[in-house]
C-alpha cells in the first residue's frame, strides 16, 4: 500500500468506546446500526478487521496502549492496580510529549490510583463528572436506575441526553480543542467514552431507536450445552446467571447497547466538528478502538473474560491526515491488537517506540516495511494459580485454538468457515496435527516469553472444582451497586 507522510507533525486524536464488539461497529455491524461518523473515518482511512483484545478487560487493555506491551508480557491481566506496570518514562503520552505533543487524556481511564496521570499533561476523569453533577441545583441525577455496571438488563437513563456522561465526556473534548489547548504545539487527545459497557442506560431517543429492528440473536455454540464445554465457560454463565436470561431479555438488552454505540457516535460528532470548526480536522490523525467486546448472550454468557470473539473481537480504524497518501476505505486482515497503538502513534509523531515495547507499527504494516504478525496470543486470568477463568489462546486470523486449565479443556475454531464458534473441532481426526501443533506454540509462547502462564515450561492443569450451581447462583453478586461505586469506573 502506498503511503506516505509529510513532515508536519499531525495532531492525533485517539478515540476508544468501552465494551464495543467488532461486529457492533460500521461495516461489520448490522445494516441497521447508526454510525455515521465511524463510517466516516471508515471511508477515509484503514479499517483492520482482525482487531482483537489479547486480554478482554478493561486494565489490561488500557495498559496495553498505555505501554505498547501485549498483557502476558506488561503483567497486568485482571482489573488492579496500574502503577506497577506503566512506566511514567515510557507511558505512550510521554512518548508524545518528548516529540513536543500537549498531551490530555479524557473520559474512562481506568488507572489505579485514580489521579495517577502516567504522564498525561492534564486528565479530566467521569469522577469529576458525577462531583459536578451531585453539586448541580436541577433534580436529576445519573444512573439512579438500580442497576449496576456488570447486569445485562437494559434501563432508561435518568438524565437527559445532554446530562449523560457521554455528553458531557464529548463536551470536555470539545472544550479542549476549542479553548484549552495550546495552539503552537501538536496535541494528542485521548477520548475515552464510557459506554456500550453496562449498565445499559440509554435516554431517549437512542432507548427507542432499534426496539423494531431485526436484532441478531445470540451465537449458541453446539458444544455450550455437552460435556465438552469448559468447566470455566460453564461456571461464568452460572455466575452471572447468564444462562438464565430469556430471549425477550436479551433482544432488549442488544437493543439498548446498540442504542448506546450510536450515542457515542453521535457524540464523536462533535468533537470532529469542533476540529472541522478551527481547520484542524485535516490535520488529524484519529484513531478509534474499543478496549474489549460484551458476550451480550453469546454462548449464554455477560461480560467478557473469555477468548472467544464476542469478548474479544474490537473494532479498529485509523484516519490519516488528508496530506498522507493513504488509498482511502482499504481494509487490511493484518492481526491488529493494543500493544500495536503506541509504536504506530509514536511513529506517526515522529518518534520511536521504546525498546520494551513488543507492539507492531501498523502505519509500517500498511507499507510493507514491516511484515504482519504470524499469530496473537492471548490470555484470561492470573499467572499464580489464583481462582477465576483462565484461558490461553492463540489465533492466526483464520483458526483459534484455546486452552482452558481447569479440566483441562481445549477448543478450536475455523474463523473463516465458522465465525460465530459455533462447532468446536477439537474432536475432528482431520484436525489432530492442527490442534497438537497450536498447542505446542501456545506452550512454548508462554514459556519463552517467561509469562508465568507455563510454569516449567508446561501448559498448566487444574482439576475441577467441586461447587455447587445452586449456592453458588445464590451467593454471588450479580453485578449491581449504587451510583456512588468504583469513582472512575461508573459509566
């Protein structure tokens, strides 16, 4: 592909939605779906298609991009802490600063502590969001609904459009564009909405928008209900009571979080047209992602945390500024995932990654100079033996193969004949060398990069845990809390 740059530093404006699947997204979403403005980077720019979270959390993602590491290798591999392992001297937004970037980062970040910065000249955060909206004189207050961040239920948001979180995320970014930043530098801007991730709290007119429209159903794979399915897979849809939810519950749940991408989308509106207002659109690079996927009832599971497609499949687009020559709407397969955003957002400054990063520069992918990643590895879980789901995958863009520990179990998937999953084929004589192969590279993946998923060089196994589905549906926490929980992760 011909591409080339010039050499004016462009400003760079990253956009991540939270919990958007791949196929929720312009051109792989359904015909229905309303994304303008993502269909307008989409026709100006590259779409990578073979996008994938390698470990479908809200952290590990963040600290993917923030560090330009695949998560095995950054080490944070469930929702904690993030100071241990973001490096402020390397963090991306330093990276930016030190080629002469302001760097602002706002929205969802999920860092831990809350205020830790990572380098970022200033970060506004929905924590100050709901300080403001708390000390507002109007009655109406966010998320006063009763359903919590983790329920798969679908509500109508207690505040006005112009008062939802989305809004006013839109409007910071705006306000900096237009007024705060400083005009003699470049600047990189991370816009980090909070949504389609649960509760699904879309106002009006987005709650109504798609109640009549041909909502897909879920991906039921014929190995969710025989002995073959994963103990993991089977005990998370227990969990959550998933695998309780009726088909009218879903369709309206799916309808909600399609509600709610489009919100986002409408909302990026303007923050292109505030660039668009001051000619600097242009002059852009923009980048839109999302951190991971939501199950919406695929395989009779919520969330994420697995490594099959609805969790880990995301949408990836990058709009070059109209002075590269770029062949605008092309599509690349090449195997795309976060660690990749740093060195191609250095590169694009001017800059070079650092040394730890294992990251991929698609801008070079796109040219040729560098060749597309054979495989992705990903991961679930805790290296330490820990209680939870735990998954080792790996994925060549066409054939997935997945290693679950406990039991152990395996599965493997033909991408291109079987997109959905829906037939495991580990029990196929044809597929015997495929699936001993993939399970060789898995170990020995781990095992080079030292990831603590192959302790002693060996796949890990763990037995089957005695627990009862009837306690355990009766103890666990189903996902619900008050407004007031977890400040920087109420969306």
């Amino acid at each position: 592909m011909d591409m080339k740059t010039d050499t004016a530093k462009p400003n760079i404006l990253l956009v991540t939605a939270d919990q958007q699947r791949g196929d929720a997204s312009g051109g792989a979403g359904p015909a229905f779906l309303r994304t303008p403005h993502y269909d307008y980077l989409r026709r100006g720019g590259v779409t990578f298609s073979r996008t994938y979270a390698d470990c479908p959390l809200c952290v590990p993602a963040r600290v993917s991009l923030m560090t330009g590491q695949q998560s095995p290798l950054h080490g944070q591999t469930g929702n904690g802490p993030t100071g241990p392992h973001i490096p402020r001297e390397r963090s991306l937004p330093s990276v930016l600063r030190s080629q002469g970037y302001a760097t602002a980062a706002i929205g969802k970040m999920h860092f831990g502590p809350e205020r830790s910065r990572h380098g970022f000249d200033e970060m506004i955060l929905p924590a100050d969001y709901y300080r403001q909206m708390e000390r507002a004189s109007h009655p109406w207050r966010p998320m006063r609904h009763g359903l919590g961040q983790n329920e798969l239920y679908p509500a109508l948001a207690t505040v006005p459009e112009c008062l939802t979180l989305t809004s006013w995320i839109a409007e910071q970014c705006v306000e900096y564009i237009r007024e705060r930043r400083d005009p003699t530098t470049p600047f990189f801007l991370w816009c980090s909405f909070s949504k389609p991730h649960p509760p699904l709290d879309p106002p009006e007119p987005y709650y109504s928008m798609y109640k009549d429209a041909p909502i897909p159903e879920p991906a039921i794979g014929s190995w969710r209900d025989a002995e073959e399915c994963p103990e993991a897979i089977r005990r998370a849809g227990e969990t959550w009571s998933a695998d309780q939810l009726s088909p009218e519950l879903l369709r309206a749940a799916r309808a909600a979080y399609y509600g709610l991408i489009t919100q986002v989308d409408y909302n990026l509106g303007r923050v292109l047209a505030a660039l668009l207002d001051i000619d600097l659109l242009d002059e852009t690079l923009i980048v839109y992602t999302s951190d991971h996927g939501e199950f919406l009832g695929d395989h009779r599971l919520a969330a994420k945390s697995f490594l099959l497609e609805g969790a880990t499949r995301v949408p990836l687009v990058i709009r070059p500024p109209r002075s590269w020559a770029m062949a605008p709407g092309a599509v690349s397969e090449a195997l795309a995932t976060h660690a990749d955003i740093l060195p191609t957002l250095a590169a694009a400054a001017g800059g070079v990654a650092p040394a730890a990063c294992d990251g991929m520069n698609l801008l070079a992918v796109l040219r040729g100079e560098q060749p597309a990643r054979p495989a992705l590895h990903g991961v679930t879980g805790r290296a330490d033996g820990q209680p939870g789901p735990v998954c080792l995958g790996v994925t060549d863009g066409r054939w997935k193969y997945l290693y679950y520990p406990e039991g152990p179990a395996e599965q493997l998937f033909d991408l291109a004949a079987d997109p959905q999953e829906l037939t495991n084929l580990t029990g196929r004589t044809e597929c015997g060398e495929r699936m001993r192969a993939l399970r060789e590279e898995v170990r020995a993946w781990h095992a080079d990069k030292r990831t603590g998923f192959a302790p002693d060089g060996r796949l890990p196994v763990h037995p089957i845990g005695a627990d009862d589905t009837r306690a355990r549906r009766a103890r666990v926490w189903p996902g619900f809390h008050t407004e007031h929980f977890g400040k920087d992760v109420r969306h």
